[in-house]
C-alpha cells in the first residue's frame, strides 16, 4: 500500500504536496515516506496536501491504514488466542492420558474403579474446548501451520486419541454395564468433532495420502486392541475382548485420516499412536 501510495505522491511534491517550509525534495523516498506517514491516522508528517484531491488522497490513505492495521493486529491476536486454547485441550487430553498418549490409560482415568458417573461430565467440557478448536481451524486456517516440537500438542495426536478412547468405548466396554456411557451424547460429540476436525484440516491442506492396505493394518490393530483390554481389566473396568473384529473395522474407517493429516506436519504415526508402537516395540525384543 506503501509502494502503491508513494507512485500516486511522487508527480505531486513540490506542488500539491510540500513542507510547511523549505524546499520541496521530490525523490522517490520521500515520496515513500510521505505515503507511509498519511497511511496512519496522524496525517502526513513535515508534508501536507494543499488541494482538494490530494486532501481526499491522504484522507482515504489514512481510513485505508488505520482500517487495515486494527484488522491485521485484530487477527492475530485471535490466531494466538485460537492457538492457545488449541494447546490447552491437547495439554488437557494428554493430562487426562497421564502423559502416555493411550487412549486406554485414559479410560482407566475416567472410569475409576469402573465407575462410569463421572465420565459423560469429563468428556462434556472436552466437547467444548473440541468445538472451538475445530472452528478456530474453521475460521483461521493458519492455526494449521502452528507445530510444536512436543507431539502432545499435535491435533493428529489428540484427536487420535479422542476418536480411540470413543472406539474402545464402543467396542471393549461391557455391553450391558456401560451402555448408557456408549450412547451418551458427550461421546457421539468427541467422536464426532474429532472427526471433523481431523476432515477439516485434510480438505484444505496438502496432507499425505496413505495406501496402507486394511489387510497388511489388522494385525497391529488387534495387539494394540489386547493391550488396551490389559489396561482396562487392570483398572477394574468390565470388558468384552470379543469386540476385536468392531475395533479393527471402526478403526480403519476413521483412522486414515490420522494418516494423512500427521505427517503433513512432521510427525510419525508412533508419535500419534502410541499404544501400537509400544505394543510392536514389546513385540519386537
């Protein structure tokens, strides 16, 4: 705008526009200068405008800059905001976690003893902070491109462990004890808005596209479904390991997306998923 301004000022120093004294210089800095100065509500510095036409130009160059500096600092300030709340539910989701990133460990958390009263509670204020993180995605899509070094603080990682917690809730919970946590609706909200936020960033971003065969996938998914009733059954939560065959299936439907949106910004899966890879590592020694 600077540039722009200063091609329009330049023909006019020395005549429509000059100092309140002295001699006129009429170089393209000054020309420069006197642009910058008018784009600000203070007006145009030693230089001022002494006909109608340049009085309107550094009238509209102040509107344009006071219009365009509230927006810009506006903006911003909304994208840290936005950032910070988005750090705040993963930092959250991670705590619920107790820093293992396991869906099942957080389960244990919200079900202590295999007491489900307080779970829909828990699982309700994560829906807010979920709805917000999606629509600051929505609305200020250079959150996008905010990384941290921690993987915590990755979306691919919370909203993995989000739509995880709600498969094993489908699938490796007693049917009979814990169906109305199954059918709350704070569930169907995480899972839901984790999915659309995980679908939001893949729509409008360069994410990865995965060709990871279902067959060649099934097998870790079935380890990482035992580890998890490992930890549910030591936490004195009823489960049904015959749900295997629900979770594979649940888990291939939603976590391609997982796949696509995490390495666009620099995280492996075994950051994301970390119940799989400690599973695969165990295995592997």
């Amino acid at each position: 705008m600077a540039l722009g301004a200063a091609l329009i000022v330049q023909p006019e120093l020395g005549t429509a526009i000059r100092p309140a004294s002295g001699r006129a210089s009429t170089d393209f800095v000054t020309a420069l200068l006197v642009a910058g100065n008018s784009l600000s509500i203070v007006g145009g510095g030693d230089y001022s405008p002494h006909t109608t036409g340049t009085r309107l130009l550094f009238l509209l160059n102040s509107l344009i800059g006071a219009s365009v500096l509230s927006l810009v600092l506006s903006y911003l300030v909304q994208v840290y905001s936005a950032l910070r709340e988005r750090n705040a539910l993963a930092l959250a989701v991670d705590l619920i976690t107790d820093g293992t990133g396991d869906a099942a460990v957080m389960l244990a958390k919200l079900l202590p003893e295999g007491e489900a009263s307080d779970a829909t509670g828990e699982l309700g204020n994560l829906v807010r902070s979920l709805a917000a993180t999606k629509e600051a995605h929505h609305f200020y899509p250079l959150l996008f491109y905010f990384r941290f070094e921690e993987p915590l603080y990755a979306v691919s990682r919370f909203s993995f462990v989000l739509l995880d917690a709600t498969t094993l809730i489908d699938t490796a919970l007693d049917r009979a004890r814990y169906r109305a946590l199954a059918a709350s609706a704070p569930v169907a909200a995480v899972r839901r808005g984790a999915r659309l936020l995980l679908e939001t960033l893949d729509s409008h971003f360069p994410t990865v596209r995965d060709r990871a065969d279902a067959a060649t996938e099934a097998w870790p998914l079935r380890q990482s479904y035992d580890a998890a009733i490992r930890t549910l059954a030591g936490a004195k939560i009823t489960t049904q390991p015959e749900g295997v065959q629900a979770y594979v299936a649940l888990r291939l439907d939603w976590e391609p997306l997982v796949r696509r949106v995490a390495p666009t910004l620099g995280y492996a899966l075994p950051e994301i998923d970390r119940r799989t890879a400690a599973t695969q590592a165990a295995a592997a020694n």
